[in-house]
C-alpha cells in the first residue's frame, strides 16, 4: 500500500481485506488513513430501501476530517450484470 495516496472502499470490503472494523464508518476511514498512511479515504455507503430502490452517498476522511456528500435516491431499474 506504499504507492497509495487515496483509498476507495467500503465499510465492508475494508474489514474482509485490511481487517478494519469500528463502531462507524467515519472511525474505519480514520484508522485506515492512520495504519497506511494515505492522504485520502473515501468510504461509499449503500443502503437497501427495496429490492427496486437504494440510497447512495459517500464519506472522504482527510487531513483529520469527514467530508460527507449528499445523499441520493436510485431506482433500480434493471439488475442484470450488477452483481459479481
């Protein structure tokens, strides 16, 4: 990870491959900015409203700082090819 200066992952993705896991998104970002040193995390939220319906929004932790995007209401309109 010596090369990376900006990190984008999940709050999930991060526990599976780093081992990472707290009590928030915000305290994942600030610890993986911590142990590998990276200028930037960036951390995207997923929240399953529906099987046709999600919220979207992402979180940037730099410089000892969260910076939050608004969030966004997708509809799902076709599945296919989305997954694995």
């Amino acid at each position: 990870m010596q090369y990376v200066d900006i990190l984008f992952s999940t709050e999930e993705d991060t526990g599976r491959v780093f081992g990472i896991r707290a009590d928030s998104y915000q305290e994942v970002a600030r610890k993986l900015a911590e142990k590998f040193n990276f200028e930037v995390v960036c951390i995207t939220l997923r929240e399953v409203v529906s099987v046709l319906r999600n919220r979207w929004t992402a979180i940037a932790y730099s410089g000892r700082k969260i910076y939050a995007d608004k969030t966004y209401d997708v509809e799902i309109v076709d599945r296919l090819g989305a997954g694995d």
